[in-house]
C-alpha cells in the first residue's frame, strides 16, 4: 500500500549515544524534502514524547552535521512502557502533536518500545543503532565502527608504553553482554588474548598465551569487553530497561590484578569508557547512517510500519522490528574460533 501524502514526520533517538546519528538524522531529514514532508525532531528519546518537547527539523539545521557525534536531538534511557499510563500518554502525543509518523533511531531498547508502540497502532519505523552492535536482524549498527576505531587508537598507545616498560596492558572496552567491541578491537589491534563474554574465563590457558606472547615480545596486550564475568565484578545498579550498569564493575582492573598475581609480571590496565562513545563518526558510519535515514523515510511513504532499516549484506532492507528486538546478537563459536587463531 503506498502513502503518499506530505506528511509531518517526528524522529527520535534513544538509548546510549554514539556516532552516525546525526548522518541518520540527516539522511532522513535530506529525503523528507523529496517527498515534501515536514520534520520534527522529538528532544531526549521516549521522554520528549511524554513531554512533547520538539524542535524543527530542517535543511539548515541538518546541513553540516554529518561529522558530528552524538545526536543533536538528544537522548534519554525512558522507558514508557514501564507503566501504561505512560503508553496510553505516548500515544495520545503523538496524535497531539500531529505527527503522521514517526523514525525511532535506537537499539535493541528503543526498538522495543517501537515495536510494542506499531502493535498498538502507532506509525513507527525504526533506524538501527548501537555501538555495541547487539542488535538482531542487521549485520551492522552505526556506531560499532567508530567505537572500535577509537579502541584501536588506545590500544596502539597503550602497547607502545607497555613494550617500554615490559608490563602487561589491559584495554577495557564496552559492549555490555556482547563481545563485538571486544572481538573486534582484539583482532585488529593484534591483541595477545581477548576476553569476551560469551565465553568464560579459563585462567590457565589465558596465563599461558599471555606469558609465551611476553616471553617472545617483552611485553603483552590484552583486550577485555565489560561484560566478562570476573570473580569480583558486581553491581546491582539497573537502567530503565532493566539492563546492569556495567562501568563501575571494574572488570579490567580486575583482570589485571589477578594477572599480575599469577604472572608475577607488572600489569596496568584502562577503561576507555564514554571516550569511546564520543567523535566524528567513521566514513562507514557516515554511509551506513545516512543510508537507513534516508531507508526510514522511504518505508514510511510505502507503508512499511512496523518495520526497520537493516543492513543485509550491502543492501538496506526493511524487516519487521519483531525480528530485531527481544535477542542479542552475541558472538557467534565460528567468530570466537577465528580470535582463538590470534592468540599465539
Ligand atoms: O549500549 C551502549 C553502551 O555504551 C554500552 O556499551 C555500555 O555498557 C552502556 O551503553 C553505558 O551506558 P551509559 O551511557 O548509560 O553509562
């Protein structure tokens, strides 16, 4: 069924930020004005729907922002359907605020929401994003490439001043419960071992790859994703979504100190954190952006609610957010295969 009405069009992004939303946001915005159709940008994710507060969405105000990280819309954690007065609220502004239809830019969370909000009626499409590249359905989210281009900067650093002074080096990346940023950041950063946490740590063989690698190279890199399960990582700490705040479990300086005991080596470790998080995004994060922006728009014109611009091979496809959202995308054994030829 095609919909070719001009219409006014919100967009929103929710969840963590990270860079290629604002190609996304332009790419959207730049195909609107095809169509002859008026955007709206929804401030803070879910929350600015609850609070109906907008700005204009406009050539101008997207023109020059396809380097730039972040989101120009901001972003927010909230969760309407926590309670269903919250829902009932979301979709009474949407009809308030005369919106025809509407782009959620987010990841497996703000996805979620947007597939509960298209089973209940709402005209919503969604746009891929996620630096932990998590997200079913796409083989890639925007944001996963700049983030690990960022971790193999430290970690380029981060070797040079453990090769200076013989020790071990830890690289903390985030990721939460999958192991992309890691894998990823391990394998191009050339790093000794890799922990993910897909799979579980077996000290015995991690302390042997990584003293036969010092023994031959004077000095060892180690990368480890956030989500790992160390002995004494806790928190209790939950977001909106119900998700573990995983920053403050101190997983690298974990790693690291069991190391150092049992290899008797010097070890330091850093957590890259939000650094990682932050800056122009990538040329791949700009193309793949500014391709599911301009997807969205093109699906809501057709009809296609319910939906999400995936990224299938190196077309962009529409798929229903039902197959997006609900679970992970982990590292697969063929991936964790592939790093284990690394370790050497
Ligand atoms: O989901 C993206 C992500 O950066 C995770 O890798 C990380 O665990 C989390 O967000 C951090 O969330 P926040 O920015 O709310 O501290």
């Amino acid at each position: 069924m095609g919909v070719d009405l001009q219409m006014r069009i919100g967009i929103l992004t929710g969840g963590g930020d990270c860079p290629g939303l604002n190609p996304a946001i332009r790419g959207a915005v730049f195909r609107a004005i095809d169509y002859g159709d008026q955007c709206v940008g929804i401030v803070g994710g879910w929350q600015g729907l609850l609070s109906c507060e907008t700005e204009p969405l406009d050539l101008a105000g997207v023109d020059e922002i396809i380097d730039r990280g972040g989101t120009i819309l901001g972003t927010s954690r909230t969760n309407p359907f926590k309670d269903p007065a919250l829902v009932q609220q979301t979709i009474a502004n949407v009809a308030a605020m005369g919106l025809d239809a509407l782009i959620a830019i987010g990841g497996d969370d703000t996805l979620g929401v947007a597939a509960k909000l298209a089973a209940l009626g709402v005209k919503v499409v969604g746009v891929p994003k996620t630096m932990d590249n998590d997200l079913s359905g796409t083989d890639f989210t925007f944001g996963f490439d700049s983030a690990v281009s960022v971790a193999l900067d430290a970690s380029r650093r981060l070797k040079d001043t453990a090769q200076s002074h013989r020790r071990i080096l830890i690289l903390e990346v985030m990721g939460r419960h999958a192991g992309w940023v890691a894998l990823y950041t391990g394998i191009g950063s050339g790093a000794d071992y890799t922990l993910i946490p897909e799979v579980p740590i077996d000290w015995d063989t991690m302390v042997r790859q990584v003293m036969t690698a010092y023994k031959r190279k004077k000095y060892a890199f180690v990368v480890v994703s956030e989500g790992v399960e160390v002995t004494r990582a806790t928190s209790e700490e939950l977001d909106d979504f119900g998700h573990m705040l995983l920053q403050d479990r101190g997983v690298g300086p974990e790693v690291a100190r069991i190391l150092e005991e049992k290899t008797g080596i010097s070890t330091r470790s850093a957590t890259i954190g939000h650094i990682q998080r932050g800056g122009s995004p990538t040329l791949f994060d700009r193309i793949l952006g500014s391709r599911v922006g301009v997807k969205a728009i093109e699906m809501i014109h057709s009809g296609e609610f319910g939906k999400m611009a995936a990224l299938r091979g190196t077309e962009v496809i529409a798929i229903p957010l039902t197959e997006a959202v609900g679970t992970l995308k982990t590292v697969p054994q063929e991936w964790v295969d592939l790093l284990r030829v690394f370790s050497k």
